[in-house]
C-alpha cells in the first residue's frame, strides 16, 4: 500500500474516530468550486502524500501557481511537505489541520 492510498476519504457527514491516536483528519476547501474534502492519514504520511490526494481527490494536476494555505493561520502548507503529519503538528503548524486550496487561475 502507498502513502496516498493509506489516506481514505470521509464522507462529509462521517465523523473520525475520536480515540484514534493515530490518524487525523485533513479538511480541504477548493475555493474554485467550493468542493470540501476530508482526509483520514496516519500520522507518519507525509504532508505531500496528503497533498497528492488532494489533488487526486479533486481531479486536479499540480501548478506552479497554486495555493494551499492554512485556514486561520494563513500559512503556506506547501513548503512544509517534506514534514510527517505528527511533526508538522508537533512543530506547530495548523493545529486545526483545515486546509485552503485555490488552483493558479482562480478562488483566493
């Protein structure tokens, strides 16, 4: 199994087992479309494999140009993808792991 194929789609209305200690769940906006996603991934997935099936998810291939952000923070996930998911939240970034995407074109 692949890192992106660990990750599994919630269905909006599913709710993430409180007592997994584990997994989190990654919330995606796409403000092109107002599509929502969610992402259950083991906490030793990379960011990337979370981005990867973000874009899988919505159909979408990577552009120089996109944006994905922390909403309420407002940082830049991108950079950060090399990180697992455990350090990424160890060190601090998007505790509420709610994501922002807008492709090069359009959304912001």
């Amino acid at each position: 199994m692949t890192a992106t194929e660990a990750i599994e789609v919630l269905a909006e209305h599913h709710e993430a087992d409180a007592d997994d200690r584990h997994r989190r769940v990654v919330t995606v906006d796409n403000k092109d479309n107002g599509e929502r996603i969610r992402l259950r991934a083991p906490l030793k997935a990379t960011v990337e494999s979370v981005i990867e099936r973000m874009y899988a998810e919505f159909r979408l291939t990577r552009h120089p140009l996109d944006r994905l952000i922390c909403r309420g923070k407002g940082e830049d996930v991108f950079p950060l993808s090399a990180l697992s998911l455990e350090r990424y939240l160890h060190q601090g970034h998007c505790p509420n792991l709610h994501w922002s995407f807008a492709g090069d074109t359009g959304g912001a």
